[in-house]
C-alpha cells in the first residue's frame, strides 16, 4: 500500500502565511526619553600670537526640542593665564563673545575658562599652549607631483623635529599668497598626500607623533597650482602644534561630518566642557613662507 508522504514545501509555507499576520510583524515599545536639562555650551579656540578669542557660548536643546540654539547673552566669563586675569576687553557680537587679551598666548601658558549664567550650571575648562616648533627645512618643487586626477601638482616638503617623551599632536595646511597691483588676497588649498599617518581634517591634515616620537619628521604634500595674473605669489604652511583636545576634537568631528547611511550610528564630537558641552582648545602656530617662481 502506498503511503502519503508530506509535502514539506505545503507546511513550511502555511507555517509563514500563518506567520504572516499584522499583529506578529508589530511591536511597539514606548520609551520614556528623560527630560532635557538645558546647559551652557561653549567653544573657542586660543592660538599662539593671537591677541583675541572669540568664544561662542549657547544654551543646549534636547533631541527632541524644536526650539532653536541661541546665543546666551551677558553670561559672566572669566579667563585666567597663569592664574592672573587675561581679558582686556569682552564685548558681544550678534552671534559670539569677542575678548580682547592682555597679551597673546605663549608656549607653556595655562588659561582657565569659567562661564557662569543665572539659570545654568557653570562651566569650565583649561588648556595650556604647546610649544612652538620651528621648521628645519622647506622646498618647493613646481610640477614635482601627480595629483589623484593624473596631473602634475607642485610638490611641498618640509622637516620639523618632535619632542621626545610627549605626546605630541599636529596639523598642517597650505594657504596661497598673490600680489597685484590692486592689493592681495589669500586662499586656502587643499593639499593630497600619499603619507597613511596623516589623517585629512578640512582641507588640511592632522597626526600624531606616535610613529616618530622624538625624531626629525619629513613631509611632502602636492599642491595644484592654478594659473593667475599675479606679481607674485608664495606658498604658506601653517603647522600647529595642537593641545590632546584640540585634536581629538578634529578627529571626530571630521569622522561625524562623513558618517552616513540610514544604520550607521553618528560618532560622537570630543568635548572638554566641565558642567556643560563644548570646546576649548589651544595651539602654537609656525607658519613658512615659500616663493613660487
């Protein structure tokens, strides 16, 4: 006698037909978002030689909140070099503080930053400025390189030794000088590299000194040169020897600007705002000038 055999196909799709209902594809899940306690948040960023700081300070927005970020007006800001007063003058912008300082920051200053707003907790943070490093060499060979389009690009190089035994952080960026009749103007580049340690943050790049710690470090970067009406013109690099949270903060906010896709997590920006959000960095700046011919 011959049996009937199940039709394995038939159950498996009636187990997902059965399957198939709305109510079984459909959680939901209610989520109790906390409160949002609105706290100062401030940036600005000190440079060596610079006699202002412009300081943006705000108030924080919950995830949820459709109200805008504004600027916190006549908050209380204090800024303290070595343990002594630093502001000459504050005045208020549309948008920002503007502090005028005593004097310009210099290699191994500490500042000491305080904002205080009734209604808010205070805020605080502090960096001390990295010294300055000079550069051992420059050259500028023109049509010395191949961009990543197959076209020749002049090729910069340039050397600068590192402090042993520190960590040391860095950013580097190309800026081009014209000369007319008429006046000047300036513009920043934005050079390629083929050096893997170099990691691009706007049109320049950041690094680290844990692959040379304490060595002399050798750079070449390939610029293009656009062709213009000039009386002269110069190549100006601009290394910053930057503070740990200067370049942290460069690091992930250019990793938050490329993030994408509908299921990639946004990383998060690097903060050091003690009470609050934010930013506050410093850097000691060298700057070198090499004339095109």
């Amino acid at each position: 006698m011959k049996k009937n055999k199940p039709n394995i196909l038939l159950i498996l799709a009636a187990i997902v037909v059965s399957a198939c209902g709305t109510d079984r594809f459909t959680q939901v899940v209610e989520i109790d978002i906390p409160e949002h306690e609105p706290r100062i948040t401030a940036s600005g960023h000190l440079e060596s030689g610079a006699l202002q700081l412009t300081l943006g300070i705000y108030n924080s927005a919950g995830i949820l909140d459709t109200t805008t970020v504004k600027k916190i007006s006549e908050a209380n800001v204090e800024l303290l070099v070595n343990g002594e007063n630093a502001i000459e003058t504050i005045s208020e912008g549309f948008s920002e503080y503007f502090i005028k300082l005593e004097s310009p920051p210099e290699a191994g200053d500490t500042y000491e930053l305080t904002i205080e707003k009734e209604g808010f907790d205070p805020v605080s943070s502090s960096q001390t400025i990295p010294n300055e490093v000079r550069l051992l060499s420059s050259n500028l060979e023109v049509e010395g390189a191949i961009n990543s389009f197959g076209e020749k690009a002049d090729l910069i190089e340039f050397s600068f030794n590192d402090e042993e035994g520190e960590e040391n952080y860095y950013k580097v960026s190309i800026w081009k000088e014209s000369f007319y009749e008429s006046g000047s103007g300036i513009s920043l580049l934005y050079p390629e590299t083929i050096d893997f340690t170099l990691e691009r943050s706007g049109a320049g790049f950041v690094f680290s000194d844990q692959s040379f710690d304490g060595n002399n470090y050798d750079l070449s970067l390939s610029v293009d040169n656009f062709s213009e009406n000039a009386d002269s013109s110069f190549y100006l690099i601009r290394l910053e020897h930057l503070t740990k949270d200067k370049y942290f903060f460069n690091v992930s906010y250019e990793s938050y600007l490329n993030a994408g896709g509908p299921f990639t997590e946004p990383p998060s920006i690097h903060e050091n705002i003690a009470g609050g959000y934010g930013i506050f960095t410093g850097a000691n700046v060298t700057t070198e000038r090499i004339k095109i011919p």
